[in-house]
C-alpha cells in the first residue's frame, strides 16, 4: 500500500511538472504565433547571409579596385610579366649584394691587416717621397767656396756651382742614400739644383755656401762612394773647393716644405 | 513590429560579419551571382508580400536554391570557357527589375488611391461648403 501511494505521489509530482512545462510552452507558441516570430526569423537568417555577402563582396571588391581599376586583362598580364622582370632584377642584386656582405664579414679579420699593411705602406712611401722628417745613420759633406786661390780664373772654379751639388747628390744616390738634403733642403723626385745669378737654388729655395749636404744611408758606403780615388771629393779638391766629410750616427733630414701637385699627370690604372 | 525588429537585427549582424570576411577575388564572380540571386528572391518576396501570395517555403527554397544553381551555373560555365555568368547576371537583373517595378506600380497606386480619397472628401467638403453657400 505504501509503496503504492508514493508511487502515485510520483507520478503527481510528474504530471505536475509536466503540465508546468506545457503551459510555458503553450505561452512561448502563442507568443511566437502573435508576432510570427519564427517566420521572420528564418526570413532574417536569409537576409543575415545576404548582407553578409553583400558587405564582404563590396570591402573585397573595393580593397582590389585601387590596383585593378580600369585595366583589362591583357594590361594586367603585360603589368605581371613587367613585375616579374622587375622582381628577377632585384633579387639578382639583393643576392649579389648580400653575397659581397657575407664576403666582408668574412674578411673582417683579414681586413684590419690590410689596413695596417697599407698604413706601413703610406708610410714608407711618404718617407720615400719626402712628406716626413727622416733620422738615421748617414755622413754629413760640408762644400765651401776656396779661399786659398786668388787667381781670378781659378776662383771662379774653387766656387762651389750647382754641377758640383748636382754631382755629390748623384754619387750620394748611387751609393744607395737613403734620403739626402742640402742646407735643411729636402731633395725629392723633382728637386731642382740650379745656378740662378749669385745663388743655387734647390727647391726653388735660394742656398748659399757653405752647403752641408746631410745623407742617411750605410755610413761606411756613403763615404768611401765620396772619397774613393779620383771620385768627386778629390775632384772638388782639384778644383779648390774645400770639403769636409763626417760620419754622423744620427742625421736628421727634414721634411720637404713645399707642396707637390700633379696638374698634368694622371695615374694609370692597370 | 517585432518582425521589423529581428529582421534588422539580423541584417545588422550580417553586415557586421561581413566587415571581417575578405572574399579572395578568384571567388568575387561566384559571390556576385550569388547575391545576385538572394537580391532577386527578396524583391520577389516583398512583391509576392504585397499580392498576398507571399509563402516562406517558396521564399526560402528559392533563396538557397537560386544562390547555388546560379554558381553552379558560373562554374560550369568556366570550365567549359563560356561566360555563362552573364547570362545568369542578365537573367537575374531583369526578374529583379521586374519585381521592383511591380513593387512600385503598386505603391504608386496605393498613393494615388489615397490621394483620390483625399481629394474626394475635399472635393465633397466644397461641394457642401457650396451648397450651403448657395442656400
């Protein structure tokens, strides 16, 4: 009997929430039936895609119109093979390029000792070409005008000319001189010894006697060059010219004071 | 009104899904003759609304299927070289125009009813006016 009645308490109890659930449900039909909702509905789903469509077409179709407004298709092919080309050209030097990048970055390390090769290059040549002051081993010639003759003819020759500083200086070069300068003058590729009146100009620089021609070079070979037998010293002697020859440990040369321009001349590249 | 109100609604949320779809162009052609067809069935829709003939099935089964036969048409077309999406175009834009200007007869004669309506009792008021005038 128990058993029973809560049975039917049950079956009560669901008929209950049964007819809880049909009323709401006949609510919700109504309501939807008054206003039709579901129709319009699945009238608005309809719609929802068509102004999706529409609103995507028309952005895409505008995005893409900047570029392919008014162009035909074989414009546009014509454009795209141009483009091509274009992009085959740069990429060629965007390769090349990177390739010459890749090479530098790899002769980094070689790279700084060539600078520091050139740098030692620059500085032997400059030594070379008279731009800097030059110290060494070297004798130092001093030339003076005779006094001793007073023949009138003779004391033209016991004055020291520029054939006699033109010949020191080429016995001084033939006897591997270093560097070589007259009276703190300089004497360069282009150096000019020349008599000019009363005075000898080198380097367009009026000197006057006594002339002391210093040289840097091995001091032993310089000397015996100018006081070998019959060489330029006992030559100048004959002629009355008084010369004196020391060896120096430590000549100074200085540097060539003028400036050396090429107007005419121009280097050829090999 | 509640109609109106979910029909916006949706047509809301359509463009604003719209907004974030980017159709690629080799698409654009299937897309255009799609809505195309749509354009075509709701115009259709409102012109049957306004006859009393309106039915959902027919608006809907023609919507999805006017859509899709016109693609397929498209694609056949492309694939067997033959622009059939002008015919399709051609096709479409010409029911369209139709139900617009069946659409617009329609209101046309709405307002001119109205106005006959309205000129009637105007008419009918001067005549009283002049008859109680005349008396």
């Amino acid at each position: 009997m128990a058993e029973k009645k809560v049975e039917k308490a049950e079956t009560k109890e669901k008929n209950f929430k049964n007819e809880k659930i049909k009323r709401i449900w006949n609510k919700i039909t109504v309501f939807f039936k008054k206003y039709s909702i579901v129709s319009y509905s699945v009238i608005g789903v309809a719609l929802f895609f068509l102004s999706m469509m529409l609103t995507a077409q028309m952005k895409s179709m505008s995005d893409t119109e900047e570029m392919l407004a008014g162009k035909r298709e074989t414009q546009l092919a014509d454009d795209l093979v141009t483009l091509q080309r274009k992009y085959d050209d740069l990429k060629q030097k965007y390769d090349d390029s990177t390739k010459v990048v890749e090479e530098y970055q790899s002769n980094s390390a070689t790279n700084s000792t060539l600078i520091s090769s050139m740098k030692e290059q620059i500085t032997s040549l400059s030594a070379m070409a008279g731009t800097t002051d030059l110290k060494g081993e070297g004798i130092v010639i001093t030339l003076n005008d005779g006094s001793k003759v007073t023949d009138a003819d003779l004391r033209s020759d016991s004055l020291v000319h520029d054939s006699d500083l033109l010949t020191v200086v080429n016995e001084l070069k033939a006897a591997g001189a270093e560097a070589i300068s007259i009276n703190g003058q300089r004497i360069i590729a282009t150096s000019a010894i020349r008599c000019v009146g009363p005075v000898i100009q080198v380097n367009y620089q009026k000197v006057a006697a006594p002339f002391e021609i210093k040289a840097i070079g091995n001091a032993q070979y310089l000397e015996s060059a100018m006081t070998i037998k019959n060489g330029v010293v006992d030559l100048l002697k004959e002629y009355g010219v008084s010369v004196t020859i020391s060896r120096q440990s430590d000549v100074q040369i200085p540097k060539y004071e003028g400036t050396q321009t090429f107007n005419n001349a121009t280097t050829v590249e090999e | 009104m509640a109609g109106i109100i979910i029909i916006i609604g949706f047509v809301v949320a359509g463009i604003l899904t719209g907004l974030n779809i980017v159709v690629p162009y080799s698409y654009s052609q299937y897309i255009a003759v799609a809505i195309l067809a749509c354009l075509d069935s709701v115009f259709g829709a409102l012109f049957a609304n306004i006859e009393k003939k309106f039915k959902l099935n027919i608006f809907l089964s023609g919507f999805v299927c006017n859509a899709l036969v016109a693609i397929f048409l498209v694609y056949i077309g492309s694939k067997l070289n033959v622009d059939i999406y002008l015919a399709v175009v051609i096709v479409f834009t010409g029911r369209l125009l139709n139900n617009l200007t069946g659409i617009r007869r329609d209101f046309v004669q709405k307002m001119d009813n109205k106005e006959t309506r309205f000129t009637y009792k105007l008419k009918k008021k001067r005549s009283k006016e002049n008859l109680e005038e005349v008396k």
